[in-house]
C-alpha cells in the first residue's frame, strides 16, 4: 500500500504531515514529535513494557534496591 504523506496532517497541530512517528502522523515540529511520543507509551516506554508483561525495572535499578535493601 502505498501512503501518501501529503494526504495526511500532523494529528497535533492540524500541520502539513512531515513525518510518521508511533503511529502517528506529525509534522516537523519537536513539539508534536514529543506529543506523539507520549502519546504511544510516554517517557522510557514504561507503560508499553507494562503491558508486555515485562518488569518495570531495569535489572541494574533493582540489583541496586536488593543492596539498599541487605539482599546482596
Ligand atoms: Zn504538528
């Protein structure tokens, strides 16, 4: 399927569409580019990491709360 970019507008601004980023259409402005991003899964992804199932933590944080806590 071929996607014509000219078609689309920034979904943030209502901006000619530059650009697709995490399923979305944006155009050149970091702003919407920023909008979009957390719109998909927000900073570190961490919600998208949630709902894969996967721990929120990456393994250095929690070897380091296992010291804090005596478990090391
Ligand atoms: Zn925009």
């Amino acid at each position: 399927m071929a996607l014509n970019m000219e078609d689309y507008t920034c979904e943030f601004c209502g901006g000619p569409c530059k650009n697709i980023v995490y399923a979305s259409f944006v155009c050149d402005n970091p702003e919407c580019l920023e909008k979009a991003r957390v719109a998909r899964g927000g900073p570190g992804g961490h919600m998208k990491r949630k709902a894969e199932g996967k721990p929120i933590l990456p393994e250095d944080l929690e070897k380091a709360a296992d010291e804090l806590n005596g478990r090391a």
